[in-house]
C-alpha cells in the first residue's frame, strides 16, 4: 500500500477509537515518525496531507532537513536529547517532545537566548525563520523570540528507557520549567513497554492522563506568581501511542499518537 493508502487507513481507525469515546478525532494529531526513512518518504508523507514529522536523533534530521526545507510542516525532536546536542536541536525543529529534566530545560532555554547573539527569531508556527537559500538562522527585527514548544518526557516504565521524568517529580519539574521566558510547556509525553497486547499497555497510557489531570490540578493551586499566566493552566497535550497501539491510547485521552510503520512501512535497521 502506497502511503496515501495507508494513511486513509489511519485516519478511520483513529475516528473509529475516538468514537468509541465519544470524541472528536480532530483532536487528535498524527505524528509521522519519520526517523530512518529517507527525504522522499517525507515529502511524500506530506503530500498525502501529513503535517507533523518525528525524529529521534539531530545529526541523523540535519542530513535530511535542507531537503523538505521548503515544505510547510512541523518537525518534531521525539528522540532523546544529549545536552550536547541542545544548540542544534533548539535551530532544527519546531518542538522538542522529549524534555525529560530541569538542566535540560534550562540549556534549551540559554540556547534560544544566546544563539546568533540573541537574535535568534521563530515564525508564527514556532519553528525558526531560516533563509532556504543558504541555510543559516534568519535574523528577527523588533518581535521578540516566541517559546518553543516542548513536552515533558515521563519515564512510566524504567525497563524500556532510561531517559523520562519520574511522575513524583512531575509537580516541581512543570513549575520550574514554566517560569522558564523561552520555552512552552505544552504537555506530557510517554513510551510505554511493548507487551503482548494493546490492553496490556492500556494502564500506562491511563497513568499519564492521570498524571497531567493532577498536575493540572497542582498549577492551579500553587502562588502562580512567577508562571507566565497564558500557559500556567493549559497542558493540552498527552502524546502517547505508536503503530501497535494508537487506538487504546486515544481511548485514553491521547491527542498525539506517533506513528511510524503504519504509515510508512517496515523500516530498516538504522
């Protein structure tokens, strides 16, 4: 099946699960993990009608990025960050979906206040305005830089990954990084553990929606003081679910699945 095919396929089993809940499957945004899989895949992706791209590592996305530069998209770090690497992430995507503690908050935070002097600008969609001709950051006048959209990354089951939040750190963490000028803390985001079945992983993916209710409850009762207000009680975004397991997740309350052999196919060994 063509990824046009495969994407019509997606679409209806995303509104059958958001029907079985009574919700509205344009809540729900379709992430194409699109790491491994070369340019054309993408472009192609996107003119199926995809708008949202994951990537899981930046050298890997800044091999691929000058060749659907021009494409209206949003590119998305899900990967793990190395704070090594937080200059190059913060000037190649849109989000970052992966933020998993305060120091790495705070240096994507001093990146987009030290890159280029300062003068580092982002478009109206959150993404840098950068010249397709050459490659390098467009220089902003007189609007001051926007927030860069970000997740936090919740470490739900230790023996998948190392990398994520722990949930009890969750309260502090969120305050924190809400203080933060550069950066918008958007939402929550988790891997869960490949088990047998879609119901097996189901508690998981329950745990980060409640989880985000909670943390939601928490903002509202702290000294608000130090938060920007326009961000203090939002959280919209639960980005959970993958290929194998989508549709328990928007069953759960995802509105951002992530998907990658769904759409694109088996993909190889990277």
């Amino acid at each position: 099946m063509s990824i046009a095919e495969n994407l019509a396929e997606i679409r209806a089993r995303i509104a059958r699960a958001a029907a079985r809940v009574k919700r509205n499957p344009d809540e729900i945004t379709l992430v194409a993990v699109s790491k491994t899989f070369p340019a054309a895949k993408i472009r192609e992706a996107y003119a199926a009608g995809v708008r949202h791209f994951g990537e899981n590592r930046v050298q890997e996305w800044e091999g691929k990025f000058s060749q659907v530069a021009d494409l209206d998209a949003t590119w998305r770090l899900i990967g793990h960050l190395q704070s090594n690497k937080v200059r190059r992430a913060a000037s190649l995507f849109n989000a970052i979906d992966s933020v998993d503690s305060l120091s790495l908050a705070q240096k994507l935070d001093r990146a987009l206040t030290e890159c280029s002097g300062g003068l580092l600008r982002f478009t109206e969609s959150g993404g840098l305005h950068r010249s397709l001709q050459t490659g390098q950051l467009g220089m902003g006048s007189a609007a001051p830089p926007a927030r860069l959209p970000i997740l936090i990354e919740v470490r739900l089951s230790p023996e998948v990954t190392k990398s994520g939040a722990h949930p009890d750190d969750l309260p502090a963490l969120a305050e924190a990084i809400l203080a933060l000028p550069h950066l918008d803390l958007r939402g929550l985001m988790t891997i869960p553990p490949l088990l047998n079945t879609p119901e097996d992983v189901r508690p998981f993916f329950r745990r980060l929606r409640e989880l985000r209710d909670s943390l939601r409850s928490h903002l509202d009762s702290v000294d608000g003081s130090h938060l920007k207000p326009d961000t203090r009680h939002l959280i919209p975004i639960l980005s959970m679910g993958m290929s194998h397991d989508f549709e328990v997740a928007i069953e759960e309350g995802a509105t951002q699945v992530r998907l990658g052999t769904a759409l694109f196919g088996e993909r190889t060994a990277h």
